[in-house]
C-alpha cells in the first residue's frame, strides 16, 4: 500500500505554463463564461416574460439553459482564480463539492432531456390528452427529479469516497471530476461498481429512454399528414442535436479520465477544455435558433 497523507488542500497539476500565459488563459475564460451567462439568460428571460412560451416544453428549456450556467459556474470562477494565483490548489472537500455539482448538473442535463422527449411524444402522440398528462404539478416533479436524483447519487459516491485515505496530493486535471479516484490509497471495487451503476441509471438508461421515445414519434408521424411530421421533426431536432453532442462530450470525459497517464499533459488539458467549453454555448444557440418561437421573441429582441 502506498503511504497515506494527512492533506487539506490538493494541487491541480494539469495546468500547463499558467505562469506564462496566464492573463491570455484568463481573458479567454473570461470572454466564455461572460457569453455563456448571457446567451443561456437571455433566453431564460424571453421564456419567463412572454406568455406565449409558459408551456412545458419551454419551462425545460428554460431548466436546461439554467442547468449550463450553474454547470459552468461550478468550474469557470475557480479556473478564473486559478489563473491568477501563484498555485493552483484546492481544499479538499471543496474539490469533492466540485465534483458533486459536475456530476449532477452533467446527469441532471440526460434526465431534462427525458423529460423534454416525454413531453414531445405526450404532444405530439396524444395531443388530445397533453393538457390531463403534462399538467403543472407533473413538471414540477420532473424538475425536481432531473436536480434531486442525481445529487442524492452522486453524494452517495462521496460517502464512500470519505473512507479512504489520499496517497497524493496532486490532482492530474484543471478541476475536479473522477480523477480525484487515482489519487486514492486503494482502488475500491465497491466504489468502481456504485460509479459503473450511477453511469448506468442517470446516463446510458435516460439516453435509450430518449431513442426510443424518439423512435416511436416519428415512426407514429410517419403515418400521419405532411404537417404533423413537419411539426414533429422541427420540435424534436433540436433536442436531439443536444442529446447527440451532449453525449460524445460525456464519453468524450470518461474517455480521457480513463487514458489520463496515456496522452501529454497539453493535449489532456485542450481535450478536458472541450467538455465544460463548447456545450454550455451550444443549447442556447440551438434552441435560439430552431425554435420557432424562441428565434421570433429573439429577432424582436435584436432587430
């Protein structure tokens, strides 16, 4: 067994030449994070004041452009900080608080998105029952379910994470995810089992939910008039661009946490910028732009 240390604060060792482009890195994350508030709340403000899109359908976009900012505010102000100090360190159970709110607001996006594609075949399968289905109260509970569920999980994975010793105390990454596992005195099975469970239940089970909910709209639709399958593929495409790049981001993560010893540390550094980078900005231009009345209130905005 390796030798435990007694340490409270853990070095992100996967910065590369912060000293020298520091202000550069920091500009940049800057410019992101500022673009990312603003393009996910304006429209988060447009479906709040305009009467017309207090549907259910909107209310989850709403929640899913919420869930982008509070996914980014969990990693950007501390990348900003970081940037700026001389070391790159956190206290230890804030590093496990930053990890919590990763993996939530990561599982809660699989679980919204469910919610959206139940809400889309309800709509667009059995109209006539949409209003007795999706009523005010059954949103409510799938929020609180898209947010609840996965804390509740994740925090389980931080419990058993507290039994075991840290054999170092430096952090292979810019922020912590599961990384913090390979710097652990022993590699639990039963820990190994609960992630490959929670990976399973708020991740892979949402995603084939989805398909085949999908699949079920369009091949009803394919039955039905022109319009109806215009209707079905301009509501749904959308969702399923987000799902889709949602999900090669997730894999994208697993992926390089897996081959973290296995790739330069410059190129772990670029591949871990992608995942908490380009999907917060991309919601909030998809919905924008496809959704039809969303892009109306936004042209009305700007123009």
């Amino acid at each position: 067994m390796e030798k435990e240390l007694n340490v409270t604060d853990i070095s992100l060792g996967g910065y590369v030449e912060v000293e020298k482009y520091r202000y550069l890195y920091f500009v940049i994350v800057f410019i992101v994070y500022v673009l990312i508030i603003c393009c996910n709340s304006t429209i988060v403000c447009l479906i709040v004041i305009h009467q017309n899109l207090h549907e259910p359908m909107y209310v989850f976009i709403a929640a899913l452009l919420i869930n982008s900012v509070l996914f980014s505010s969990a990693i950007y102000p501390k990348l900003l900080v970081d940037f700026l100090s001389e070391k790159q360190t956190i206290f230890y159970p804030a590093c496990l608080f930053q990890a919590v709110l990763y993996y939530t607001l990561t599982y809660a996006e699989f679980l919204l998105l469910s919610a959206m594609a139940y809400d889309r075949y309800v709509s667009i399968c059995k109209p006539l029952q949409y209003a007795t289905i999706m009523k005010k109260k059954t949103v409510n509970v799938f929020l609180a379910m898209a947010w609840c569920v996965p804390a509740l999980e994740i925090l389980g994975a931080i419990v058993l994470n507290f039994s075991f010793k840290l054999c170092s105390s430096t952090l292979n990454g810019i922020f912590c995810n599961n990384s913090i596992y390979k710097i652990l005195c022993v590699r639990s099975t039963r820990l190994s089992v609960y992630g490959v469970v929670i990976l399973l239940n708020l991740g892979l089970l949402p995603v084939l939910f989805i398909i085949f909910t999908y699949i079920r709209i369009f091949l009803i639709t394919s039955r039905s008039c022109k319009e109806v399958r215009k209707k079905a593929a301009q509501t749904c495409f959308p969702h399923l661009m987000v799902l889709i790049i949602f999900s090669c981001f997730v894999t994208f993560d697993v992926s390089i946490n897996r081959l973290q010893s296995d790739i330069p540390k410059t190129a772990h550094v670029i591949l871990t910028l992608q995942v908490v980078l380009y999907h917060p900005l991309f919601n909030p231009l998809m919905y924008g732009l496809k959704m039809k009345e969303i892009y109306k209130h936004l042209k009305s905005l700007f123009c």
